[in-house]
C-alpha cells in the first residue's frame, strides 16, 4: 500500500505541471512606461491611447498606475507582452520603456 503522503505529492505534482502549461509568458503583467507625443489634453490622451489596446476606458484606467505630465508626457501601465506590442503601433506613442525595479537598480526614496 503507498503512503497518503506519496499520493499528496503526486497530486501537487500533477497540479503545479498543470499551472504551468496553463500559466504562459504573454499573460505575465509588466510595468511599462510608455512615452507619448505632447496632446493638449494630456491625462484624456493616456487613457485613450491605452483605452484603444485594452478595449475600455475602464480597463485603461485600472492599469495606468502613474501619468507623466509635468516635463514628458507619457504614463507607467501594467502591460502584457502582446499589449505592449500592440500599444507601439499607435500613432500617438514615441517609445515603451520597461519600468519598476529591476534587479540591481540603484533605488533611494
């Protein structure tokens, strides 16, 4: 008879093999600054922009975590790999930077 604890360990086992076939890389969320032509209604233009790729105004809202108005324009979004992509076709967006701390970055506050 196997132990109840061999069965526990396969179970997880099986589970966590599952999670990652269902868990791709394109799904992972990645603060991204994005860098946008100057538009005369600044803060409107960044969730229209970002409203155009993730489909409302809602949902653009909820992933733009900071506006950049004062000396750029442009705004910090949690992004997927393929929203970035589709978000540096716009015509209004210059360049996407990664953002957040990466390893190794110098960081005071």
């Amino acid at each position: 008879m196997v132990p109840l604890c061999q069965y526990i360990a396969l179970l997880l086992l099986a589970i966590s093999c599952l999670a990652s076939t269902l868990y791709s890389q394109e799904d992972q969320v990645y603060v991204q600054i994005v860098y946008m032509a100057r538009s005369r209604e600044t803060a409107a233009s960044h969730v229209e922009t970002l409203a155009s790729v993730l489909g409302s105004e809602v949902a653009a809202k909820k992933a733009i975590i900071y506006e950049y108005t004062r000396t750029l324009n442009g705004f910090a979004a949690k992004l997927t790999a393929d929203q970035t992509n589709a978000l540096l076709k716009h015509p209004e967006v210059l360049k996407i930077l990664p953002g957040g701390i990466q390893k190794g970055d110098f960081y005071t506050p």
